[in-house]
C-alpha cells in the first residue's frame, strides 16, 4: 500500500505543480495582452481595436528585449564597435519605449512587467556567450528585433484602427530605420 501512495504522488507531483501557476510562473506578455483583452471585452470595441493593443504590446516586448540585449552588450562586447552599437540602440529605444508607455496609459492599455519566456531564453543564450560568438549572436538578435519591429511598425502606420496608435507606429518608423541602417553598418564591420 506504501508503494502505490508514492507511485501516486509521484505521479500527481508534475500535474500539480503545472496547475498552480502562481503570478510569477505566467508570461508578462501573455499577462498585458490578456488584460487588454479582459478591458476591451467589457467594451464595445471592434477587432481591430484588439489589433491595435496587441501591437502596442508585441512592439513594447520587442523593444524591451533590444534594450535588455544592448545593456548587456555595454557589458559583454569584445568589439568596441558593438559597444558603441548598443549604447546607441539604448538611447533610441528609451525614448521609442517611453513614448509606447505614454500612448497605452493614454489608451488605458496594460504594458508587459518583463520580457516573455522566448525572449528571456534568448537573452539567456545571448549571456553565455563571450567574445566573437557575443558579437555576432547580438548582431543577429539585434537586426532580427529591429525588423520585426519595422515590418509591424510599417503595417501598423497604415492599418490602426486608432489614429495616435497610427501616428505612433509612423514616427517609430522613422527612428527603427535609422537603428536598420546602423544595425547593417555593424553587421557589416563584424562580419567582413
């Protein structure tokens, strides 16, 4: 009887803890979009409006993963030319992601507290690494975020539903082309 009360709890041991999920288990990201979600299901909104606060969401991620992978190349960079990289994708980003808090607490939207599962695994990686492999593992995150960011900055500056979320998207664009063009430039100084 002792041997199936064990082999019992063994077996319920994985099951219970993946059913607690405290608050600190769940992802930020999923986190802010499932209370913009709960927000604007009280509402009478239409889907684009869902579209609207899951880009504010997704493009806030993104840009706290570009300043998290910068803060950490200041520290870890072999290259001075990477160093000299993010502390430039660190200025651009702050006020890129100062503006996106400003606009969701405008538009009563929940922004993510950290980064999400994938993007702290990546960041992970990126921090095990040292010297050429750093360089060139945050020279590809770094153009990898920077185009996401811009393909849906892009989209987003003509298809918002909300008029300042389209203005935000149009004056992110300009400033993540600029970072595009440095991000080639370094890209192309590391890996000649």
């Amino acid at each position: 009887m002792l041997i199936s009360y064990r082999a019992c709890a063994l077996l319920l041991l994985p099951w219970l803890a993946a059913c607690s999920g405290g608050e600190s288990n769940k992802d930020p990201i999923f986190q802010a979009k499932f209370q913009n979600e709960k927000r604007i299901g009280e509402e009478d909104v239409t889907q684009r409006q869902i579209k609207d606060a899951e880009f504010v969401v997704e493009t806030a991620s993104r840009q706290m993963q570009l300043l998290e992978i910068s803060q950490i190349a200041q520290r870890k960079a072999a290259s001075a030319d990477v160093r000299y990289a993010a502390q430039n994708v660190i200025n651009q980003t702050n006020g890129l992601l100062s503006n996106l808090k400003t606009l969701a607490q405008q538009k009563n939207l929940t922004l993510p507290t950290g980064l999400g599962e994938s993007q702290a695994e990546q960041v992970g990686e990126l921090t095990a690494l040292n010297g050429t492999p750093f360089d060139r593992k945050y020279d590809e995150l770094l153009a990898r975020l920077i185009d996401q960011d811009s393909d849906q900055n892009e989209d987003m500056a003509q298809e918002a539903y909300d008029a300042d979320i389209r203005q935000a998207a149009a004056r992110q664009l300009a400033v993540l082309q600029d970072l595009n063009r440095a991000s080639e430039a370094l890209h192309e100084k590391i890996n000649p």
